[in-house]
C-alpha cells in the first residue's frame, strides 16, 4: 500500500502473473481442446515439456520453501498466480495441469529435516502426487470428534485400522499423510499424523467416482497396516496442532481457484453477448443480460478482495481464521452462481462438452462442500462476531 496512492501489484508479482497468464492461454489451453474434455491430466509428454520451460524459467513450485527448491512466494502472491493457473477447462481441480509443480501436503514441513528431505524434497523435484487424509465416513469438519481410525503403539510401530473418505490422488500418490486417534479419551490431544508410503502393507485406496473427473477422491482403509515411528509426523497428539494453521492458509489459493474459473466463464459470457445476436439485436444490448453480467463481475471483485485482505494477514501472522471462512464460503457460492449465468447466455452451447462450461458447471457444485461446507464457514464466522 502506497500511502493515498493505493494498492498496486510489484513489478515482479505483475511479471509473474502475465507470465502464468500466457502459458496457460497459449500452452494448456489449446492441449486441452484436443483432449478428453473429462480428462483428468494432460498428456504426459506435454506435461514435462512445459514443466521443463516452467523450471528453467524459474517459475516452479512457487509457493514451496527455497531451501526446499521451491520459490518461497507467499500466501497472497500464491492466491495472485493460482488465480491464474485454474482459468481452463481442468483447472479448478488441476490448476496449470500441475505444470507448475505439485506441492506435498504442507504439514510435512512440521517434520524432521530427515523426513522433508526423504518426503517433501523428491517430491517438489518429480512433480509426485502425494494424498492428505484427515475426513472420514462419521464426517469431516470437525475432525477433533470424527476421527476414529484408531493407532495403536506397538513397541518401536504404529497399527493403524480405521477408514477414510474422500481422499484425492490416494491410489496414485507416492506418499502421504493420515490422522489417526492414538487416545481415545484425549479430544483434539489424541490426534497423530503419520506418513503412508504407496505400497504399504494394509493400507488400499478406491477410487470413487463423483462430479469431477481430476483429482479423484478415494476410500482409504487401514488394515492391520503397521507403521514405524520413524514415520510418526511430529509428536504422539500434537497431529490437529501440526495442520489446522496449515489448513486454514490453504483456504486462500483455494479460494483464489474459485475466482479463476469464475473470471474466466465471465470473459465468456462477456465474449458471447458481444457475438450472438437475437431476434435481430446482439445479446449485449439486452438489459437482462447486462444485469448479468454487472452481478457477476461486482461479485468476482469482491471475492478477489475477501480473500486478498485475508492473505495478507495471514503473511503477517495475524490470526485469519475468520478470513478465510469468509474468503472460501464467498468465492465457492460466487463461482456457481457465475458460472450458471454464463451458462445461460451460452444457451445450449453451455451444456456441450465443446466448451469448458459444462464441467465448470459441474465442479463448482463440489466447492460448496470440499473445504468446509458453507454452512460450517457460516458458523465460524457468527461465532467469531458473537463471541
């Protein structure tokens, strides 16, 4: 902020932006139209020819540690440039294809410096899907009482028997991490974070097949499967300290996905009403559509602003708990509603799997739930004014 001048990007975060803008424009976007629109990835050639223009531009895993190898940007600029990355098809479950890196679940650097160097740094390097397994069947937005799968120490291990639902990339990750109840009788204290490798014996994960098409969610079940201490992330209970500060920071970029998708269907809709003409008068002279319109771009504004304000405390260490309820609850009801409108001008149009509406469409329907539904952000931010 400069003085009554106002708020304006860094030279360098506005570079960086303009940068992601064009390889998602001009490189994903174009890949895509090629593909299967339900495709959950690009074609892995693809892939790593872009990841490797990416690396070599100093453009990977931004939002990582530097010492780790990764760019070390924070919380708002990472809201900034994933806004960014999600405008295309796949982009709200897959922002950038991944072809800015994929980030292993951020509790791993709460672990020893041998386990981020066994776990997190190879996985910044090859670009590993890695799963982050807190929600089970009995719920998952109050995990201090839904937890029940069960650790149980034997000697220098850990047997883990329990289930756990809804876990993205579980049957194709290379690792990731679960929370376990170690004490029954301990409430948010008897929770313990351990790390699972792929191929750990009694551990399986499913997929199960939902409205969206990356990131598959999974049925994750713990069978007998022993764990060594060594993969024990942090101290026996302390697992709920280890992730909710984590959690509540990733509700940012999360949020920032919601408004990238929305901006792009609304550049849509824009471009349709200035194209399609009917009973002789373009859409765009239409106060109906205007008033569209209109909406959709005071409340794509004000979601970019909920979250960006709630980014900023969180770079400063402030407490935004409350921020980033509001920034997910608005961006995530934002987006479909955004979303339907651009629909509704595209006509037909928009339900055909020619344009990326229709899976837009789709998946925005799973914001609404996957974080936090909104009716617990709604009770987190009455708690916190009633308090």
């Amino acid at each position: 902020m400069d003085g009554d001048n106002g708020f304006k990007l860094s030279d360098e975060l506005s570079a960086l932006r303009e940068q992601v803008r064009r390889i998602i424009r001009d490189e994903i976007v174009p890949i895509e139209q090629r593909i299967d629109p339900d495709a959950a990835e690009i074609p892995e050639d693809d892939y790593w020819r872009l990841a490797r223009k990416v690396q070599s531009a100093g453009m990977w895993c931004m939002g990582a540690p530097q010492k780790y190898g990764g760019g070390g940007l924070g919380t708002f600029a990472m809201c900034v440039l994933t806004e960014e990355m999600a405008q295309h098809r796949m982009g709200l479950y897959n922002p950038g294809a991944g072809v800015f890196g994929r980030n292993p679940p951020p509790v791993i650097y709460g672990g020893t410096e041998e386990q981020i160097q066994t776990y997190a740094v190879p996985t910044l390097k090859n670009a590993w899907h890695t799963f982050f397994a807190i929600t089970e069947p009995s719920g998952g937005s109050d995990p201090a009482g839904a937890i029940q799968c069960r650790a149980v120490r034997k000697g220098d291990t850990y047997v883990l028997n329990g289930t756990k639902i809804f876990i993205s990339h579980a049957h194709e990750a290379e690792w990731g991490v679960v929370f376990t109840r170690t004490d029954p009788k301990a409430g948010r204290s008897g929770i313990t974070c351990f790390i699972i490798k792929k191929g750990q014996p009694g551990f399986s994960a499913h997929p199960i097949r939902t409205l969206r098409t990356s990131a598959l969610p999974n049925e994750v079940a713990f069978e007998d499967c022993v764990v060594p201490v060594e993969q024990r992330l942090g101290e026996e209970g302390q697992g709920l300290n280890l992730c909710l500060d984590l959690l509540t920071r990733l509700r940012f970029p999360y949020s920032a996905c919601n408004i990238g998708v929305a901006a792009a269907a609304l550049r849509m809709a824009i471009e349709q009403a200035k194209r399609r003409s009917t009973f002789g008068e373009l859409l765009a002279k239409r106060q109906a559509v205007q008033w569209m319109l209109a909406d959709s771009e005071v409340e794509v504004r004000a979601a970019r602003w909920l979250t960006w304000e709630g980014a900023w405390k969180a770079d400063r260490g402030e407490d935004s708990r409350m921020e980033a309820s509001i920034a997910k609850l608005y961006s995530s009801e934002v987006l479909g509603r955004v979303v339907d409108r651009a629909v509704q001008i595209h006509g037909g149009y928009g339900v055909s799997k020619e344009l990326p509406l229709e899976r837009w469409y789709r998946e925005a329907r799973i914001r609404r739930i996957g974080e936090g539904p909104s009716e617990v952000h709604r009770m987190v931010i009455a708690r916190n004014l009633l308090r």
